[in-house]
C-alpha cells in the first residue's frame, strides 16, 4: 500500500479531511518536546485548526527526549499523519499537517537546544508526563539529585531532561540578546506553568544565578488544562486507519471527539489563533484544571486500578460494569465537595458527562496505560482530595479504596496470580517492598505508606486513613476487587 507523504496526499480516500492551508508556506515557530499521540491528538490539532482559521508561522517541530520512533514513523511522511476521532456513532478522519519535523535529543542534543534557541521559535510546550520533570510530587519542587538533572549540570551543552533543555536554551537566548520563548506545559500537574516556572528557575539557579533572575523577570510561563482521551494506537488501529484512507500511515492518532483546552492568556511572543478554534483563554485556568485533576484523573487513575484487578481491558469496559460504575458515582459524591465548581460549570452535570466519555465504546483506553506512573499522580489525582476530606471529618471510603487497588497493583501480581508489568519510576522499590511483606495487607499498606515522596510526613499517622487503607487491601487480596467494590454499596 502507497504511504501518506505530501507526494501522496492527493491520493487519499475523498471523504477525509486533509489541511486547507498552503503547507509549503508553513514556518515553524512551536517547538514541542514529547510529541506522542496526547500531544499530535491535542495540541497539534488545535493548531491545525487555527491555521486554518488564521494563518501564520505556527509549525510545529516536535522533539522525542528519548527514542527515534516517532521521528522514524513522521519523517517518510512530511510529518503527516491521520487523526481519528471515535464516536460511538463511527469515526471521523482527518491529516494533519502542522507538524513540520521531528528531532531526537539523545542523537544531537546542540542541534535541539540551537532549534528551541532560534528566533522564529516563540512557543516550546511539554507533554513529557509527570515523571518527566524531575521533580518532587509531593512538594513540586525540583529534585537536585535526579541523574537526569546532575547530568545535565555537569554537560550543560548536552542536556538530557526537558527542564536542562529548556535553561539551556533560554541561556543562549539571553547570550544573543533575544527574549524569552514561552514556556506551555500541557501535562497533568497542579499549577502547571507555576511549577514549571519554579523547576526552570531553581535549576538555572543552580549554574548561574544572573539567568535565573533574568528567566524569573521576563519568562512567560502560562498555566493549562487539556482534556481529551487519547489511547495508544495499536497494529489494528493503524490497519484500520489504512482501510479507510487508503494509504498506510505509521503514526495515527486515535481519541474521543470531546476536547478541552483552558489556557492563561500570558505570551511572550504571541500564539496561533487558539482561542478562535474552541480553546479557552482565561485569566485563572486553577479552577478548571482543579475540576479535572480531582474529578477526571482521579477518577480515572482509581478506575484503572480497580479495573485492572477485576480483568477489564479497557476503561470503557470497566466503566461499563455495573459496580464499578456504581463506585465511581460513590467517588465523585466524595470528591464534587471538595471542588470550587469554575464559572458556568455544574459539577454533577461534568461527572455524568465524564460517565459518559469513560463508556465510550469505541475508545480502546487500556487500564494499564491509565495505571502507569502511579507514584506521580497519586499525590496529585487522589491525595490531596483525601486530605481535604479529612480535615473537613468527611467520609473517604471510595478515596481509600483507590490508593488500596493501587497498593495491590505496585503488589506486582493480580487477582488470578499472573503477574502485572507494573511501569513506574518506583517499580524496583514496589518489588522490594512488596516481596517483603507478602500477601499480609497490613505489613504491605504500612510499607507503601512509609513512601515519603508519594504519601508526605503526614498521612502515613492519620489513623483514619491508614485504617481504611488496609482494610480495604486485605478484601482486595482475600475478596478481588469487584467484591469489595460492591460492598461499598
């Protein structure tokens, strides 16, 4: 089968989309670091569509920190590739085209760092999760002894984490008199520009204290949040996209038609028309990324466990099962509480339209891509909810549930005695911990909770909590997890 190229575009099946731009003329001036399928179903599209609307040099650069893949899957194909949005009434398929180029860190990181320090580039946004920040969950704050920032200390020129890229570049920026590009973090942390703002000055700071002050007066670091549901494209996805385009594509993106996008409107050097094409552009992003922190990945992170160990595949499958459906409803009725609702929003109305979108049928979600990384999202998806709880004396039975079926997951074996490919930066330390205790709940939940960095100095002694907990990992381990779902009513 012909690839999708520009030389084969013109070849693609009629019924699909394809850019309504003169792409020839296209400049870059994004440059995004971690482009996998959340940032080309996402961020990339939102660009199209505002290319579209108005046109101007916006292109897209990607870069992968860490494998060739992508840029080995974009680059036969002028960095076209199909998006296909799945509805439970059939699909809808358009290309892509503002994706210019892909460069990989790891092969030439000058070549990154001399791109993201160029004039025309005015935007660097980041998917590169949670993990990808080098920092502390708990407190946010950068960790000085990552191996990833110590190496990018001691080969400033050849830095390797996201946050040494970034001082690098702003570091050249400043040495050739140019200002500051804008900083946009796309990835599920609290406070995201704020933090990512702290992570980039401490970690100049700690080479040259004049730039910190300089990235700390001028830099732009807005806050997001983005919102839509976009699985890991399997062979049969990419099969399927071929049918229907009549072109083979090595790098299509599969997601739910519902997008979000709230963004503080603060740039350096302006932006692409996002705001005419359906993103938000607010003064105060920190109640809807609250919302959706609390009430869409929390959910979805204690869904992902809990249906793991039950034996779904999918989330829509978990969902779609009557008593964890149930359970979810119970977990927000503990969450919504602890949530200032954003102007125009009903909270009760977002969760049954999270219901919704979670039992999409034609959205393939797998819980273990959802479980993936849990030590990073916990402390921000599920803890801080539970703290709120706590202090307001307030029930927590559904909270506690979800940091239980996480304990029995990082456990490394489900309910049928197969072992789980739990993917985590803290695996090695699950394994240790939990070979030493066992199946014995009590030792194992004490053990899990004595993680500092995931549970802070201050959960592990709230006696409410921790007795929860535990009671709730023993019926996992002795009950399975639909059982003791069910028995919260």
């Amino acid at each position: 089968m012909t690839r999708l190229s520009e030389a084969t575009l013109g070849q693609i099946a009629p019924a699909i989309r394809r850019p309504a731009y003169d792409r020839a003329a296209l400049k870059p001036g994004i440059v995004h670091l971690g482009l996998g399928a959340f940032a080309r179903g996402h961020l990339a599209e939102y660009t199209e569509d505002a290319l579209e609307k108005r046109f101007g040099a916006w292109g897209i650069v990607g870069a992968s920190l860490q494998r060739p893949d992508q840029r080995d899957r974009l680059q036969p194909q002028d960095g076209l590739y199909t998006l296909q949005k799945l509805a439970p009434t059939g699909p809808e398929l358009r290309v892509i085209g503002s994706v210019l180029d892909v460069l990989v860190a790891p092969e030439n990181p000058a070549a990154l760092v001399a791109q993201l320090a160029a004039a025309e580039t005015r935007i660097v946004s980041l998917t590169v999760t949670e993990k990808g920040y080098c920092h502390d969950p708990a407190t946010g704050r950068l960790r000085a002894d990552h191996p990833d920032i110590l190496h990018d200390l001691e080969q400033p020129d050849a830095p390797r984490s996201a946050i040494g890229l970034i001082v690098a570049a702003l570091r050249a920026r400043r040495l050739a008199g140019r200002g500051p590009f804008t900083a946009l973090c796309c990835d599920n942390l609290p406070s995201n520009g704020h933090v990512l703002r702290g992570l980039v000055r401490d970690f100049a700071a700690l080479q040259d204290d004049a730039l910190a002050a300089w990235i700390e007066a001028t830099g732009a670091f807005p806050a997001t949040m983005v919102d839509r549901i976009v699985p890991a494209t399997t062979e049969a996805d990419i099969a399927e996209v071929a049918r229907l385009t009549g072109l083979e594509d090595a790098a299509p993106v599969i997601g739910e038609p519902f997008r979000q996008w709230a963004i503080e409107d603060v740039f350096a050097e302006g932006r692409p028309a996002w705001d005419e094409v359906g993103a938000q552009m607010v003064t105060e992003v920190a109640p809807f990324e609250f919302m959706k922190l609390r009430m869409l990945n929390g959910t979805h992170s204690s869904l992902a466990y809990l249906g793991y160990l039950a034996g779904h595949e999918t989330v829509a499958q978990a969902s779609g099962d009557p008593v964890l459906a149930r359970f979810l409803e119970g977990l927000w009725a503990e969450i919504i509480p602890t949530v200032p609702a954003p102007q125009g929003v009903a909270l009760q109305d977002y969760a049954k339209a999270l219901l919704v979108r979670f039992q999409n049928p034609a959205i393939r979600h797998r819980t273990w891509q959802i479980a993936m990384d849990g030590s990073q999202k916990l402390p921000q998806r599920l803890l801080g909810t539970i703290r709120d709880r706590l202090k307001a004396k307030a029930p927590i039975a559904h909270l506690a549930l979800g940091v239980a079926a996480w304990m029995a997951y990082v456990s490394g074996i489900d309910e049928k005695g197969a072992a789980i490919d739990v993917r985590d930066p803290l695996a090695g330390e699950f394994q240790r911990r939990s070979e030493a205790a066992g199946r014995n709940a009590q030792a194992l939940s004490e053990s899990l909770l004595d993680i500092e960095a995931i549970f802070g100095p201050d959960l592990p002694r709230e006696e409410r909590f921790t007795k929860a907990v535990a009671a709730h990992l023993a019926a996992l381990f002795d009950e399975g997890a639909k059982a003791r779902a069910a028995s919260l009513g």
